[in-house]
C-alpha cells in the first residue's frame, strides 16, 4: 500500500503583531495585475507543511503575489532602523509585508514577501522588486542553505506582469521569503532610537521568548542575550569567510539577531582568493570587503549592545563594561571557528601551535597565484595539480603532507574530513548571471533549474558538477553586482 503524505496548509499566527504598533504598520494589500509562479521551492514547502498543490493554484498564486491573505495572516510591515554604510538612518519594510508565522513541528518561521508594494516606510520607493534579483536570493540563498550556513530562503518567485522603473523597465516580481524571524540589529536601533527604553525591553523579551528562550531564566537575562547573539554571529561569519561568500552590505539593518543570513543584495562569492574582495557596486571603498567582514560584524554588534545597556545593568559604567566585554569576546570565537573550518578543510583533526600559520602561508601563495579559492580547496583534497605550483607551493605542500602524518587518523578518514568541507561548487558569479539572463530575458527557467540542482548537494563531488566548477571567463574579472533595490 502507497503511503501518502499528509497534505497540510497555512497554520498562520501573528506574534509579532501583539507587540505595539510603535514596532510595525497594518498593510492594506496592493494587487498586481497578473500574477504567475515561476519557482517553486518544494523541499521548502514541505518542511513547512504547505500543500504544493494549493501554492500551484490559482488561489495560491493570489496569496504569494499579496493578492490575497491566506487564513489566519495580518498583514504587517516592520519598522526598524540602522547604520547603513556607517551612518543612521531610519528604514522599516518599504517593499515588504509580513504575512504571518507558519506554526511548524520544528519552529515558527516568518513568512514575507518582498516585492508587495508600497508600505509607510517605503521612502518615495515603488515598493517593487525586479525579477532578477529575487531570483539572485532564490539562488544564493538556497545555495547557502546546502552549504550549511544559516540562512533566510526562499519558498517562491512570482513575476507580477507589471514593469518595474529602474534605471530601464524591469519585469515585476514577488519573492516569498522564510526566516526564523525578520528581528535586526536595526529593530533594536529603532527601538532605542524612536522608542523609549520599556520599548527596547518588550522588543528584547518577545526576541528571548522567540529565539533564546531557556535564557528568561538567567540570573542576567539580557547580558546572556547580548553573549548569545554574539556567538551566533561569530559561528555565522566564520562560516561565510570560510567559504568565500561576500554579503556585500553588511549594514546593521541586514544582520538579523537569530544569526541567519539574511537581505541578498549585492552578495556573490569570491573566484580568486583576494582578501581586498569587493563585487558590490555601491561599497565604493570596500567598507564591507571580503576581508574586512569579521570586524564589521564587531562594530555592528557594538551598536547592538548599546541599545540594551539600560537592560544589562542600571549601573551604566558598569552596563558599558559588561557589554564591552561580550561583544570583544566576538574576536575569540570567531577566530575558534575559522581556524577549526580551517582545519577540517585541509583534513587535520587535531590541534598543532603552528596551524595557523600553516594555514596563512597557503593563503598567501593562492593571493600571489591568483589561485582560485575554492578549486584550490578541491584540487587538495583530491591530490590534482594547481594552476601554479610554484617552488613556494611545493615547500608548503610537504610541511602540509607531513603536517597531517602527525596525526592518528589515516589517510581515508583525512580525505573524507575534506570532502565533507570543501564544496565541489558554488554559485559562481558568472553561472549565477547565465541563469538570471535567460529567465529574465527569454523566459527560460530551465539554466537556473539546472544550476540550483548542481548546488543542492554541494559537497556530493560528482561528475556533473565538474562543469559547475570551472572558472569564469575573463570578461568577469571586474565582476560588479547591484542592489536591486
């Protein structure tokens, strides 16, 4: 006998609009003229219990597009604030509505959708999105996801049939996205800022009971919270820098406090290794470089901390310490998790004074070769000749073979340790812009279907996705990605 699935739908709840409308805005919907599904994501949709079939109709298509409400949603934008590029600025969803939490087995997750139309925090902005670049966060997104990197993801695209104005007519699209919540640095900002401070405690303690919950019973709740976001953005970043992902505007109103990736603008990933790494068009002098993202993240959390220091402490030299101290503490464990991702990728198991410099002198030879960043990790791990295998590279080679020979484990367990840390793929840059191109200008979604299958077992190493892994063509060299806002 067949076993079916159990088809389930919307199990809505709106927690977040109990807290007071000081923290978002009731939307009244703004309809698109003719909506139609271009992608589905239904690994997603499963996990979240929604039936496919539903997403697929008519009516289905009417709530991911904000047509209509699926049962049970209040439509909310959210308000919040933040440091773009190092100067404050008040913000809020101007092209997004929350339509609700979908009740899950394994959480609550936010469901939004982006692209919905105009909002109060809007700006003078349309309220519109362009289609590639919800396609780029469908793409990357899920991509991150298969790389287990925390991240926001993507259930939907909807083309609205209505042009948007950029700097030319744009198709119309509307992405759904899925995070455990859409809570920033930059909510806390705004609370702080706009608010008053009983403001910051109620946005604190709905974040507590909704992400950290066993820390309502610490003698020092929100100094606890402040530690907990901290580890999760050192744990986070780490992740990124280890893989060579480039967030691209790391403001503080794109760094959510469940320590998720979220807001894929002008993201893409590093080809060859460059510590100086800049692809977003608009960091005009690489605030938010490659390199410079740990210390980034140091300084947004710093910003973060301020907003709580009446929370932490009423003692505000003693708040100031406290807080200085967590957030400082970012650089311990961020720099823990980069040397242990470090060291998994190049197959050690154990711990040795000098990895770390083993692990930088590789660096450096793939920066003065022009290396790859992420085949040289692959070339390692199955023992195939780099581009450049220069004297240097050779030298480092035989302290790296008798490096892992000071260990217990064999040769096997080494190799599966790499295997199961270095992607045989990425979203290339230039694989990425192929599938954009086709879908938006000839309608043709099957380049983009092909590409997200070839990511969606990144660490599989099979034949298929040895294409994938091929470097761009030089034309890409000054590679530049835009907002999409």
């Amino acid at each position: 006998m067949t076993n079916l699935k159990t088809k389930t739908s919307w199990n809505l709840v709106n927690s977040y609009a109990e807290l007071p409308e000081f923290f978002y805005s009731k939307i009244n919907l703004s309809k698109v003229s003719s909506p139609e599904l271009v992608v589905l994501n239904n690994n997603l949709a499963e996990y979240l219990g929604l039936d496919i079939g539903e997403l697929k109709s008519k009516e289905g298509v009417s709530y991911l597009s904000g047509n209509s409400l699926p049962k049970g949603s209040i439509p909310i934008a959210l308000a919040y604030a933040g440091h773009q590029f190092g100067y404050f600025t008040m913000l809020g969803d101007g092209r997004a509505i929350l339509l609700g939490e979908q009740v899950t087995p394994k959480g609550n997750y936010d469901i939004q959708l982006k692209g919905s139309g105009r909002t109060p925090y809007s700006r003078g902005g349309d309220g519109r999105a362009a289609l590639s670049p919800m396609l780029r966060e469908y793409i990357v997104s899920e991509a991150m996801h298969n790389l287990n990197i925390p991240t926001s993801r993507s259930l939907a695209v909807v083309t609205s049939g209505e042009p948007v104005i950029r700097e030319k007519l744009l198709k119309g699209a509307v992405l759904t996205r899925v995070a455990s919540s859409h809570i920033r640095v930059g909510t806390f900002e705004y609370a702080a800022n706009f608010g008053t401070q009983e403001n910051v405690r109620q946005l604190a303690d709905y974040t507590i009971d909704r992400h950290f919950r066993d820390l309502a019973r610490e003698d020092s709740p929100y100094l606890s919270f402040l530690k907990e976001v901290v580890k999760r953005q050192a744990s986070l970043i780490a992740k990124w820098q280890l893989i060579g992902f480039i967030h691209g505007v790391m403001n503080t109103d794109n760094m959510a406090i469940s320590g998720e990736t979220i807001d894929y603008g002008p993201c893409a990933f590093m080809d060859a290794y460059n510590p100086d790494t800049v692809y977003s068009s608009i960091d005009t002098y690489g605030r938010y470089a490659y390199k410079n993202q740990p210390q980034i993240a140091v300084w947004n959390l710093f910003r973060f901390a301020e907003t709580l220091l009446p929370l932490i402490h009423e003692n505000s030299d003693k708040a100031i310490k406290l807080a200085q101290d967590s957030v400082i503490e970012f650089n311990n464990l961020y720099h823990k998790n980069w040397i242990s991702g470090m060291r998994s990728k190049l197959g050690i198991f154990n711990e040795e004074e000098n990895d770390e410099s083993l692990i930088e002198l590789l660096l450096n030879i793939m920066l003065k070769n022009n290396e790859d960043y992420t085949n040289t990790f692959i070339k390692l791990t199955f023992g195939e000749t780099l581009t450049n295998e220069t004297k240097e590279f050779k030298e480092w080679h035989k302290k790296w073979k008798a490096r892992l020979q000071r260990q217990t484990q064999t040769k096997e367990e080494s190799f599966e340790l790499m295997k199961n840390s270095n992607p045989a793929v990425i979203p290339r840059n230039h694989r990425v812009e192929e599938a954009l191109s086709a879908a938006d200008e000839k309608g043709d979604y099957s380049v983009m279907d092909n590409l997200i299958g070839v990511l969606s077992k990144p660490f599989a190493h099979t034949a298929d996705q040895k294409e994938y892994a091929k470097l761009p063509p030089p034309s890409f060299c000054n590679y530049k990605t835009f907002c999409g806002t």
